[in-house]
C-alpha cells in the first residue's frame, strides 16, 4: 500500500548541508507550496513552537537502513535499529523535529532549531501543544544522551 504525499512547503534557508550538531543556532524558513494561502499559517504565530515533518530527500534509496546499525557509525556506541534511533537514513526518510516559531510573514514562517537543509521538501506543519508533549517520564540510554549533547547546542 502506498500513500501519495505531496510537499506543503519548502526549506529556505539555514544549512546547505546536513551536519550533525549546533542545530539551535540555524534560523530558516518555511515557505509555503503556491497552492496554499497565507490563511493557512493563521493563527501559527500564537504558539512559541511547531513540529515539522519533511522528507530527507538528498539521501539516496541505496543509502536507506531497514535493519541495525552503530549511530553515527561510532562502533563505541551498541547496534541499534533503524527505529530506534533517529538517523536520516530511515526507510522513508521522513524527519520530524520541534522548533521555535520566530514570526510568521504572509506565507513564510520563520523558524529557529529546525535540522532540515535548505530546499527540503516540508510534508506537514503542526502547532506544539504541551499536552501532546511526553506524558510522565522519558526514558532514553547513555548513548543516545551523548550523541545529543551537542546536536542543539556546541
């Protein structure tokens, strides 16, 4: 089964490249496909965040992992599934990540904290409300604390 997704905007801006680390420091924005007004952000600039969903769409299908690997290729940290952890490789290269709203201009929104590089097809914009946030007590291995350290902030 197949689902048709098509991009409701696109990256502008921010990094040409996808490397790891000090993501909090890149400012972009997302610029609305031609086929959505400005109507359609309404109301967006009253949150302080939004989660964004896009594609990784620079990471070639030969690239794509379905089974375990070392994060960031560091064999000191354990073989893990694709699904538990984050990577870009992922079987349908879909991202998702929380930033902060800067402004929302016509059909632009300006955001903070975004990890997706210029050009990057956007899929879906959500506000963030806190009670979508994690319920009760999050959970996560050493590993994942250390590859993280530096990946909003250096």
């Amino acid at each position: 089964m197949t689902f048709p997704i098509d991009p409701i905007a696109y990256v502008r801006g921010g990094r040409a490249e996808a490397v790891d680390d000090d993501w909090d420091r890149e400012t972009a924005v997302i610029e609305l496909a031609a086929e959505f007004g400005e109507e359609a952000l309404y109301g967006l600039a009253d949150f302080s965040h939004a989660e964004i969903a896009f594609v990784f769409d620079q990471v070639p299908l030969d690239k794509i992992e379905t089974g375990a690997r070392h994060p960031r290729g560091r064999t000191d940290w354990p073989l893990v599934g694709i699904f538990a952890q984050r990577g870009k490789n992922r079987p349908n290269r879909i991202g998702i990540t929380v930033c902060r709203i800067e402004r929302v201009e016509g059909t632009r929104l300006y955001v903070r904290g975004l990890d997706a590089i210029d050009g990057t097809p956007v899929i879906d914009i959500k506000p963030m409300m806190r009670e979508f946030g994690p319920r009760g007590d999050i959970r996560q291995p050493d590993w994942a604390s250390e590859l993280m350290a530096g990946y909003w902030q250096a």
